[in-house]
C-alpha cells in the first residue's frame, strides 16, 4: 500500500472521528477495558530468538526476512525524534533485528509487519502531522483501562503495521495502572485501543507460547499468523 492510498483512507476513516469527544458508549467495555496479564521472566533476546526458532522449525518454507540488527547510533535517533526515552526491551529487539525487509510473510498475527526503524519513524512523523494540525480528534478524559483514551498519542510508538495503517505501539504514557512500554493497537479509522501486554517482551512472550499451544496459526488462505476463534 503506498502512503498517499493509506493516508487516504486513514483520512475518509478519521472524518467519522473527528470531533467525538468520548466514543465509550459506542463498543463493549468488556473489550475496551481488558488488560493482558502474561508475565514473561525469560529475558528479551531469549524470548524473541524463542520465538524465531519456533515459526522457522513449525514452518520452514517461510521466509521472514528479517533485517541486520540496528545500530545504536539508529536507535539514538529515533528517540531524539520522539523526544522520550525508549524502553530497554525496545532497544534489546532492535539490536537483534532492524525490522523486516518488504513482503516476507509478516512475523506478527493479523498480518503486522515487523517495522524496520526507518518505517517507524516516518510513521510517527506522519500520525504527529495529522494530530498536530486537526485539533478535533477525540480524547476522552476516561481511560480505556490502562490505555489512554484518544485518536493517537506521540507517545505511541509503531512497531508493527498491518496492509490498513493499523499499528502496534509501545505506550511511553499510559494511564494509571499501565506500565511505561506497554504494548497497545492502535487503529486509526477504530476507536477501540486493545492492551496486549505490559511489555514488548510480555508480549512476545505470550504470542510465542501461543504458536506452541495452537491458539496461534498459520492460516491457510490468508498466509498470516491468526488467533483462533478470534483477535
């Protein structure tokens, strides 16, 4: 998808958007509110090699194409960009792998690409530019549970992006009762912003265990991994 199809439909989506002040009557709060509670206690590069090891041994025909590691310098400069400190478990993955390269089979469920650093940062350039200049976005003083309640936050970091322009984000301002680096999704043209663990290596960890437990699969058709029986 190129970016001016995707900031396109990003735009047609935020009309609908725009202007709402609290958009909590609109969808269950049982799915608004939930909060994943997987605690993981192997350290990040063990989680994330785990993880490799498994979706190369259960699927070997697939190819992830996963990038050199980054440098410090590159992580350095990404977070002179954002203007926040990135968490430990975020510079630890980085170090392993720079993101994907293009049209590998996507390492994350639901079709989320791993972003290579560059991708994220001209992202974030583009969601602040939006957020900037249109002041009517919805934002809601009631959290969403642990997440902050509002279109988008520059707080919220990308690091996987699906073919739509939906993203998973490392959360550096989450609201009272999250941890900084939590991992939420954010959907542009949704109002719904799903907690999916209190870390990046929370997360990992979970959707690791998940391949190993067949609650996570590779789907026949659509060539991405999915969760049984629903997100």
């Amino acid at each position: 998808m190129t970016p001016t199809i995707k900031l396109f439909g990003m735009l047609l989506g935020l009309v609908v958007l725009a202007g709402c002040p609290d958009q909590s009557a609109t969808t269950s709060p049982a799915w608004r509110y939930a909060v994943a509670s997987y605690e993981e206690t192997r350290p990040l590069p063990q989680t994330f090699a785990d993880l490799v090891a498994f979706v190369k041994e259960r699927h070997p025909d697939l190819v992830l194409g996963l990038n050199p590691p980054a440098t410090k310098k590159q992580l350095d400069n990404l977070e002179a960009l954002i203007g926040r400190p990135l968490p430990d478990d975020f510079r630890q993955l980085y170090r392993l792998a720079n993101g994907q390269s293009g049209r590998e089979t996507p390492l994350f469920p639901n079709g989320y690409r791993f972003l290579p650093l560059e991708a994220i940062s001209h992202e974030w350039v583009m969601l602040k530019e939006l957020h900037d200049e249109e002041q009517g976005f919805w934002q809601s003083d009631t959290p969403l549970g642990v997440v902050k309640d509002r279109w988008w936050d520059p707080a919220w970091i990308p690091f996987a992006q699906d073919m739509t322009g939906a993203n998973y984000c490392i959360d550096l301002d989450p609201a009272p009762g999250g941890q900084v680096g939590q991992v939420i999704d954010h959907f542009p043209e949704d109002t719904d912003r799903p907690h999916l663990g209190f870390s990046l290596n929370d997360y990992l960890g979970a959707y690791e265990q998940g391949l190993r437990a067949g609650t996570h699969l590779l789907h026949a058709q659509w060539g991405v991994f999915t969760k049984v029986g629903g997100y």
